[in-house]
C-alpha cells in the first residue's frame, strides 16, 4: 500500500520580493553554514542515482531475495493533498504564491514588463530547485515584453513538504490550476510553460494527459527522460529496493562523486546555486524513485503533448545524456507537435549557461510562432 503523507504549509515568511524586473542576483541569499564545492542540484542527485545501490553491493544473494519478498508489499511515501481551511474560497494569485486547488500555498516569484506582455511564461524548476531558477531568464523576456511566473514546486523551495515527494499527479495538478489563474489574469496573452529538467517531464506528463493545461506552448528545456527503461539494471533493483527499506534517508552524494559531473558552463551561477539555503542538497531515497518515475513517463509521452512543444538540448549536457534522449526521441517518433533544437555549446541549465542569450531569443521566436526558424541557427538533436 502506498505511504501517504499529509504536509501542512511552512510558517516562515518569504525572503524575497515578488514583483520588479530583476537584475542578475539580486534578492539572492549568498550566506551559507557551510561552504561547498562548485555545484547544482542536478549533478548531486545524478550521483546519487548511482549511489543508491552502495549499501546493498554486500548483501547474500539468499537474505537479498527474502528481503525484496518484504519490499514488495511496500511503496514509497508520497504526499497528498491538503485539506483545505473552512475559509478556503478557491485557487487565487497572491502578491507572492499561487494558493492552488487544495489551499497549498506555492511561493512565487514573477517578472514583469512595463505594460500588459504579450506572452507570458510558467516557469517550473528542476529538481530540488527552486522558483528563482528562472532569474536571469525572467528579467531578460521581461525587457521583452514577456512576463514570467516562476513558483516552488510542491515539495521544493519553500513549498509545503519540502523534500518530501509530491507525486506525479499532485504536482500536474498544481500546473493546470496554476496555468488557468494566469491565463485569467492575461486573457490576451500567449500563455506558455516552460520546465527545466524535472520541470519539464511534469510539463510532459501534464499536456500528454487526457486534462492538459489551458496553455498555447510548451517549451521543454533539457527534459528529464531518465526513466526506468534507460537505467542499468543495478541502478533499477538499488534504488528500487532503496526507497522501501530507508525511503526516508536523505542521501548527499561526497564530493568526489560529483566533482566531474558539470550541469553548465556558467560558475558563477553554480557557485549562487551551491550557496543558497532554498536548495535541496540530500535527497530522499524515495523522492529519488518518485523522480524515476515522472521521467520515465516524460520519456514514454513526449510526443503525446497536445500543444505545440520545442525541445532544447546541450551537446554537453551531463545530467540527462544522450541515450535517455535518443530514447525518448525514438518514442516520439514524428511528433505533429514537437520540434526540437540542438546547441553544441549548451550544457544542461540552458536557461543560465553562458550562451543562454541565444536560448532565450529562440524561445522568444517560438511564442510569437512555433513554425519559425529559430535566430541562434541551432539545427534539429541529430538522429541518433
């Protein structure tokens, strides 16, 4: 039987300004009880995919076997839905959070142009991300015309049950009610989601469903398609077994497992990411299988998106690699409503690599039309 956890709100408050166009940086925390080495969320959980199957290397065949037996009837803890209070008047956008379906609060932060925009983008972070992930993309689109919203995924940042995972369907949820408060308060406006990683494979699984959000574009930045099928056996049967027995451990991968492992080229911005107290940086084992999961239905559905969908990818993107994409590329086939791009300079954090610039106009291109060429040049992934 699955584990269900019910997680209220936090109390504290937040630290950083909703509105205003942003500059680079700026209402960001530096201070940090402890100083860590150049890095992001992505690698360290990339490490700790391959970690996961460590405690149990020195198991007997015979004990492992009986204790799977056990596993079985066992699953990951996933939170449900709040309650809401008797006050509850429904979903609403709040100076800074969006209140959802079920009185969840998710801390928001938006970028805004001078004027109504003409498009505007909801923006969904990578995992054990947070909502300012899209700071230096929010105050670029903002100067053009384009406003962004970007909030805590539920479980993340300062979400309710942060760390603990909220499940495929809880976090699609969130999207489409998301997506219809913004489409209320811009009616005239192309209306677009745009997901980083993890953010991405929620936007897969949400507009591949039979209940997709009222949105016009889909932009799909370095999707997670990691899933089950494109994992080792080792990886399966470790993490698998893992998320049973210590679901609950919060595992952070040493140093030296991820000190090759790079998520982009920009270090300044790793260097923010490593400092900020709103990451995540030890993940649950459980929260690890949850993740499996929502990649690998992004890998199988990503030419099921019922919107018009542009997929962008690094050449040097070491977290979601090749294969995984092939994979996911393969299923897809000749997708009517997907096109994707290809930048030999790119790492995996297209939207704060060095040569984000040349994403950002690319993304801009697609909104006003996703037929048009894209300015950067960037050709189709190559055929695998």
């Amino acid at each position: 039987m699955m584990k269900i956890l019910n997680v209220q709100p936090l109390s504290h408050g937040e630290r950083e300004g909703p509105d205003a166009k942003r500059r680079e940086g700026e209402g960001v925390r530096w201070n940090r009880p402890r100083r860590r080495n150049p890095s992001s969320p992505a690698r360290r959980i990339f490490a700790a995919l391959k970690c996961a199957g460590s405690p149990f290397s020195r198991w007997e065949k015979g004990a492992a076997f009986g204790l799977l037996l056990l596993l079985a009837a066992c699953a990951p803890t996933v939170q449900q839905p709040l309650t809401p209070s008797p006050t509850f008047t429904g979903p609403a956008i709040e100076a800074d959070a969006f209140v959802v379906q079920d009185g969840a609060r998710l801390p928001m932060l938006r970028w805004l142009p001078e004027g109504e925009p003409w498009a505007v983008v909801v923006a969904l972070h990578g995992m054990n991300d947070h909502k300012a992930s899209f700071h230096l993309a929010g105050a670029h689109w903002a100067e053009r015309g384009v406003a962004t919203y970007a909030d805590d995924q539920r479980g993340f940042g300062r979400a309710p049950g942060r760390g603990v995972w909220a499940g495929q369907d809880l976090m699609t949820e969130d999207l489409r009610t998301v997506v219809a408060l913004v489409r209320a308060r811009h009616p005239d406006a192309v209306i677009a989601v745009a997901g980083e990683s993890m953010g991405g494979a929620v936007a897969v699984a949400a507009f591949a469903s039979d209940r997709p959000p009222v949105a016009d574009r889909v932009v799909l930045l370095a999707p997670a398609v990691w899933g089950w099928s494109s994992q080792p056996l080792s990886y399966r049967a470790s993490l698998w077994a893992a998320a049973r027995l210590m679901g609950s451990t919060a595992l952070e991968p040493p140093d030296w497992a991820v000190r090759d492992i790079r998520a982009s080229d920009n270090l300044v911005e790793l260097l923010r990411m490593g400092r900020d107290p709103d990451m995540i940086f030890a993940t649950r084992f459980d929260t690890l299988s949850g993740l499996v999961d929502l990649m690998e239905t992004a890998s199988r559905d990503l030419g099921a998106t019922r919107a018009p969908t542009a997929l962008f990818y690094g050449a040097n993107d070491q977290i979601i690699e090749a294969d995984p994409m092939a994979l996911a590329l393969e299923r897809a086939g000749d997708a009517p409503n997907l096109r994707t791009a290809f930048y030999e300079n790119g790492w995996h954090l297209l939207n704060r690599d060095r040569q984000a610039l040349a994403v950002y106009g690319d993304v801009e291109t697609f909104l006003r039309d996703p037929a048009a060429s894209f300015p950067s040049g960037a050709p189709p992934l190559p055929a695998e």
